[in-house]
C-alpha cells in the first residue's frame, strides 16, 4: 500500500440509507477492488485485503 499514489473515495450524503442497499455496496466494494488492482480498505469495519484475499 506504501508504494500507491492514487485512492478512490466514495461518500454517501446518508450513509444509514447506504447501509440499506447492501447490494450496491456489494457493487461498490467489487468496483473499488478492481479498480485498484485487488486493494480494498472498508473504514466502516477496518477490513483491509489485498489482491488475492
């Protein structure tokens, strides 16, 4: 992750209302994940994961 010099940021104006849409951020998560080479950081648990897992 040190060697990254770019980040994708997602805000939700309500994130309660986020929260209930799961499946979009299902989609989001999936997006992010690919769009970042297999990197996925989810501030709301603390879940890091890398390519691969």
């Amino acid at each position: 992750m040190r060697e990254c010099d770019v980040r994708f940021e997602v805000y939700f104006d309500s994130p309660h209302e986020a929260l209930d849409e799961i499946n979009t951020l299902m989609e989001v998560q999936i997006a992010l994940q690919e769009a970042s080479g297999g990197f996925l950081f989810l501030p709301w648990n603390g879940n890091l994961s890398g390519p691969g897992g």
